[in-house]
C-alpha cells in the first residue's frame, strides 16, 4: 500500500478528477485511516462552487481555497497505520482497526488555545476538506491522513460509519453552538430556522434538553416530515409561506405574542435578521455556521431588545465527544439514518455536490471503494 484513490477538485463546478495520491509520510502521533464512509454538507458544495476562494483576513482559521484539494471533512475510518503510540481522547490507547474520527489539530501554545481555551479559533488550525491532495487531508479518498496534533475520537460499535461521518461536523458544530447557550429551561420555547443536517440535530439536541416546545421553519417537505417524526412540536414550509412577516406572525402566535426563548439560525447568514425578529426581548439566539454572500443589514432597533448573539465557529475535541456520544446513546429516540440520503462511489462526487448545491441531497455518503485503473498525476 503505497498510495490512495481519491477524488480531486481540479476546477470550480466540474467533475472532480479521480487521482492516485501516494500516501504521506506517517508522523510522531498521527494517523492513517481507510474511509469507511465520508460524508458531505454544504461547506463542502460551497468550496466546490468556489464561494470560499477568499482567506479570512483577521480570521485565520478561515483559510482560503486554492486548486486542486481533495473535498470531504466528515470522515469515519478505520486506523491501518500510527506514528508511534496514540491515544483517544480518554487517553485510552489506539491501535489499527479501531473506527475513529478526528477533531482539527491545533498549535496549542496560543491564546485561543491556552487561555481563551476557544481551540477552532486558533490561527494553525488544521481542518479538514480543502488540502492539496498530497496531503491527504480529505475524506474523498481511499484513505486520509489525520496529522500530528489532530485528537481522536473512538467510534462505538453500535455507530455506523455514515452516522459516526456526519456527527463529526454537523452534531459537534450544534454541541458548540447549544454550550454557548447555556441550559435549556423546561418552559422555554426553541426556534430552529431550517430542517438541514443542521437543523435536525439541533431539534433533536433541543428535545433531548428539555425544551417545552421547538418549532421548525424550513424546506423541502421531506426533511420536514423528519422533523416531525423526531419531535417537532410545529413545522413550517417556507415554500408555501413565502412572506416573512407572516413567518413571524407564526413563531409569535405560537409564544403568547413573546417570540421563541432560543432561536438557532441553521439557515444562512441572512436569516438572523428574520431570527432577531422572532426572538423575544431578552432571549438568546446563535448564528451556525456561516453561508449566504454578500452583507447583512441589521436595524438598530432590533439590537435595543436585549438578545443575546452568538456564533458558533467549528468545534473543539469535547464538542466531537459529545456528538458520538449522542448518536450512540440516543438511538432509540431518533433515526439517525433519516439524515444520509444517497451513497456514491468516488467517480460521482461532482453529482453529489451538484445535488447538494441544488439541495436535492440532505446528507449524501461517499463511498471510497471504485476501480483502481486511474493515472497518477505529478503532484
């Protein structure tokens, strides 16, 4: 075994380019995992459309995309090589053949990592999803390389590799998201603003808490029927209620005239202004993840209501904790596997991230396992 299958994002909004990667260098403390499954999400179509060319300027940890990167940052695999002994962790010892996933590696000596303890916000985070393929560092492969410093989360058996997959970012990003926020009260109502992998795990995460009441604004139908089935106390389809003041009518005639205690904006970035005006006045609201281009206007006197802000960038090692702990624990009480849509081999990326693009995919799976008979490209 001297080097790995992998799709490569050659150019914005073409078919990726199936390549043979030779393998990297196994360093002190890292690992070799053969992708069991990878999933995608919408950064991932984003990247392949070519929103995210642009670095981060005072953010780092926004790094630019440059061509060509092997997509993929939600990876479950199992362990064929170490660099030396590593641990999970729990500092429970791992060996080749166990299932893991990674949080990011970071430099751990700086401020957000030392004093701040906010790791994703640290200026040499390593993510996942948009490497120059000799890296490995992308779950449409073969194999993936997790480098030195990268934290390793066991996998439980009773956890499918497509589940342990989409924990890894979508579960671990809500797990942020819902620390910021604190406690749930048993009276409080929760607000999700879209039904996306996002959104599903914060309903289910919000009705594992405590919530009296979450309500749902999203689309299509069908990932509102998941949120139906895992507890959603009212759904709304913003296909058939097109104006926003009459969504806002909704959320408040179903608050005593309030608006939602908690709003988790699991939409796009625009739609934390419409999240401000379903908040109630002293209520908390938090911004997931980032999408949507272009600014966002927000009149001053919604910011004189007293609600508290947040935003929720990546996740740090406990977050992926949490999140596999969640799908192996709560199993019973939700059907995770209402959130994988199609699987597709590695020669059908592009059509996956099409369908994603088009939001004709909720949570497709990359299956790495297609013939062999590709050319090496010089790297």
């Amino acid at each position: 075994m001297t080097e790995s299958l992998a799709a490569v994002v050659t150019k914005f909004k073409a078919p990726a380019e199936l390549w043979r990667v030779p393998l990297p260098e196994i360093e002190p403390s890292s690992a070799l995992i053969r992708v069991d499954a990878a999933t995608l999400c919408g950064t991932d179509a984003h990247r392949w459309t070519g929103h995210f060319t642009e670095g981060g300027g005072d953010q780092p940890f926004l790094q630019p995309l440059t061509l060509p990167y092997i997509p993929g940052h939600e990876t479950c695999g199992t362990i064929v090589e170490t660099g030396g002994d590593i641990v999970d962790v729990l500092n429970v010892p791992l060996k080749p053949g166990d299932r893991i996933i990674s949080a990011y590696a970071h430099c751990g000596h700086c401020y957000y990592c030392r004093v701040s303890t906010q790791t994703s916000l640290c200026h040499e985070v390593k993510s996942y999803g948009h490497s120059h393929p000799s890296r490995l560092m992308g779950g449409c492969s073969e194999y993936h390389y997790f480098p030195p410093g990268a934290l390793f989360i066991r996998v439980p058996d009773n956890v499918a590799p497509e589940i342990a997959a989409s924990a890894a970012c979508a579960l671990r990003t809500v797990m942020h998201s819902f620390e910021q926020l604190g406690s749930i009260s048993s009276h409080e109502t929760v607000l999700i603003q879209g039904c996306g992998p996002l959104g599903l795990y914060a309903l289910a995460v919000a009705k594992d808490r405590g919530a009296k009441k979450v309500l749902v604004i999203g689309a299509p139908a069908a990932r509102l029927e998941v949120a139906e089935q895992w507890g959603a106390d009212h759904v709304l389809d913003l296909t058939d209620v097109a104006d926003p003041e009459e969504r806002v009518r909704w959320v408040r005639d179903l608050t005593f005239g309030r608006g939602a205690d908690v709003v988790l904006n699991c939409a796009n970035s625009h739609a934390v202004v419409e999240g401000l005006r379903m908040s109630r006045p002293g209520g908390r609201l938090v911004q997931v993840g980032i999408s949507g281009e272009g600014d966002v206007r927000i009149s001053p006197r919604l910011l004189f209501r007293g609600v508290q802000i947040f935003s929720t960038v990546m996740a740090g090692a406990r977050h992926f904790y949490e999140a596999i702990e969640f799908v192996s624990t709560r199993q019973k009480h939700f059907d995770f596997h209402k959130l994988i849509s199609n699987r597709y081999p590695l020669d059908r990326l592009s059509d996956a991230l099409l369908a994603m693009s088009e939001f004709r995919e909720v949570k497709p799976v990359i299956m790495p396992q297609v013939a062999r008979d590709v050319p090496t490209p010089a790297l």
